[in-house]
C-alpha cells in the first residue's frame, strides 16, 4: 500500500486516542517564530510512517545509522515528540530508512520540513508580543478550523483596532506607552489575516449576549465593534451565533474555550487562557470533552438569523 498524508491520519488518531493524560504541548521560546504547525504534521507522519514500517525506535536509528547523518534514539524521540525540527536532507534520511518510496508523499514531507523553518509575521512584534501568545500565533496561521466561546470580550480575531486599544487600556490602565501600544493594536490587527486571507479556515464564534452589551471605552466604539461583527457573517466561512442572556446554567459558565483544528495528521487541540497564562490541551478525552461542550453552547445558542438581528439591534442601541 502507498502511505501518504491522509493514509497516515487514521494509525497516528487511533494511538493518540488511548492516551489518558493531559500535558502542555511542547511549545517553548525555542519556537521563535517558526511554523510549529508544520512541524507538528511533519512529526506525526514520520511517526506514523515509522510504526507503518513495523519498526521500533531502536531499529529505526539502526536503519538511520547505515545511511547518513548522525543519529540517536534521543534524537529520533525528540523529532516525534515535535522537539526538534526537521532539516529536509533528514526527512530524506527517515523515508529511506523506513523504505518509503512514493515521491507525493516524500515531496510533501520535505516541502513540510522546508516550510516549517519560515518565520511568521509576528516575528517583527516579538517586543510587543507576550511570549505566552506566540505559539497561538503560529497555530493560528496553520488552522483549518476553529471554535471558539467568549463571555467576556469579543475575540482578538474579531476586533476593530479602537475596541482592541480600549481592552488593553481597561485590561492594563497606564502601563503601555502611547507608541508601545499602537504597536500591540497594530500586531493584533495583522492578525486578523488569519480571517481574511484566501484559504482563511473555517471559524465558528458564539459570544455571550453580554459581551455585546458591555460597553468598551464608550458607546461609539461599540457601535462600530458590532458593525464589524456584521460585516463578518457575510463571510461564507465565518459563524457568529449569540448565547441569550435568557439562558439558564451552560457549559459556558466554565469560561471561554478554543478547540483548534489542525490539518491531518495532528488532531484538534483545545486551548484556554487567563492571568496565569495560556493552556493547550491534547489529551483526547479532555479534547473530547471541549467539543461537547461546544456542541450543547451551539444549541443553546440563537441561530445564525436571530443573531445577526440581536447583534443589529444592540448595535443600535448603543447611542
């Protein structure tokens, strides 16, 4: 059989799922500014490919030791643990040892490897940028999917750049410079290619009613927050739903959630935030668990239609 990408997704998913423990992703400064997406798919294939290979570890680094490079189990472990990246000559050492022989799927893996050492935007905001956020960032750029429940403010994907400038003003009141924080408006603003570029991923927003109805700075700004959150559910791939303050008890009283998809073969990644920094969860059961919750928060939730005239209709108030 030709193992490519997407023959490879359902071996890495079925191992992955009998995990039962929940860990940080491997996600450290060491990152930089690379594509840790890449990296991620690359790892899970080459992992994949190693098991489709029926070869244990130990045999796979004595394979590699008959060909070129150096190699080590520890080195072959921190490739597929995605703690190490990838030169392309390696991932052409890896498919020879494990006798794959397709040249689509060695194309793609090395191209995977070649990409995962380009630099991302947010490179050039690095001082801005708390570095709990960069590897959201790098996710971000590499998604196919998101997911996502706010209670509290609308999404940084979703934000004009005046409502964004009254957040961090009320969130940190007099501790950016006037230039220090026109960069940071100006860094999440570049964000937001992530929702307008050509292949922007497939996004699903539910926002608490009072997240609408919570004044940022003043009036005016929310006006125009909410026009723009109009403006956005144009988008084919955008949904914007709203949860009624007429809502009893929800799942939404644990807090705001991600779930991120990601492309094959890495499987969805819930994530979280607040004062004591950011959490990225990939345990399955506990992934599992965030992807219901969000299925009852759609449920509970106005439709497309009557949210869109719920967000008209406050938008409006706000006079």
């Amino acid at each position: 059989m030709i193992w490519t990408v997407q023959n490879i997704k359902w071996t890495f998913q079925d191992s992955l799922g009998r995990a039962r423990r929940t860990r940080r992703l491997a996600l450290t400064q060491g990152d930089g500014g690379v594509s840790v997406v890449r990296r991620w798919q690359l790892a899970a294939a080459l992992k994949a490919l190693r098991e489709n290979a029926d070869l244990r570890q130990e045999q796979a680094v004595e394979q590699l030791k008959q060909g070129a490079g150096r190699w080590s189990r520890s080195k072959l472990s921190r490739i597929e643990n995605r703690e190490h990246n990838v030169k392309p000559r390696e991932v052409e050492q890896i498919l020879d040892a494990y006798g794959v022989t397709d040249t689509g799927t060695r194309e793609e893996l090395a191209r995977l490897a070649a990409d995962s050492h380009e630099q991302g935007w947010w490179v050039s905001f690095n001082n801005e940028l708390p570095e709990s956020i960069r590897p959201l960032l790098s996710i971000e750029g590499g998604l196919v999917g998101l997911r996502d429940f706010q209670n509290q403010l609308v999404h940084g994907l979703l934000q004009t750049a005046d409502y964004a400038r009254a957040v961090m003003n009320a969130v940190n009141p007099g501790l950016f410079a006037p230039e220090e924080l026109e960069r940071r408006v100006a860094a999440r603003m570049v964000r937001q290619q992530t929702v307008t570029h050509e292949e922007a991923p497939r996004m699903h927003f539910i926002l608490d009613q009072t997240v609408l109805e919570r004044i940022v700075g003043r009036a005016t700004i929310m006006r125009d927050q909410l026009r723009k959150l109009l403006d956005l559910t144009e988008n084919p791939n955008i949904t914007i739903q709203v949860l009624p303050k007429e809502t009893n008890g929800s799942p939404g009283l644990e807090g705001p959630f991600s779930i991120l998809t990601l492309p094959d073969p890495v499987p969805d990644i819930g994530y979280t935030e607040g004062p004591a920094g950011s959490v990225y969860i990939e345990d399955r059961e506990h992934v599992r668990a965030c992807t219901l919750r969000f299925g009852v928060l759609t449920e509970l939730a106005l439709s497309r239609a009557d949210s869109i005239d719920l967000i008209t209709k406050t938008m409006n108030d706000h006079q």
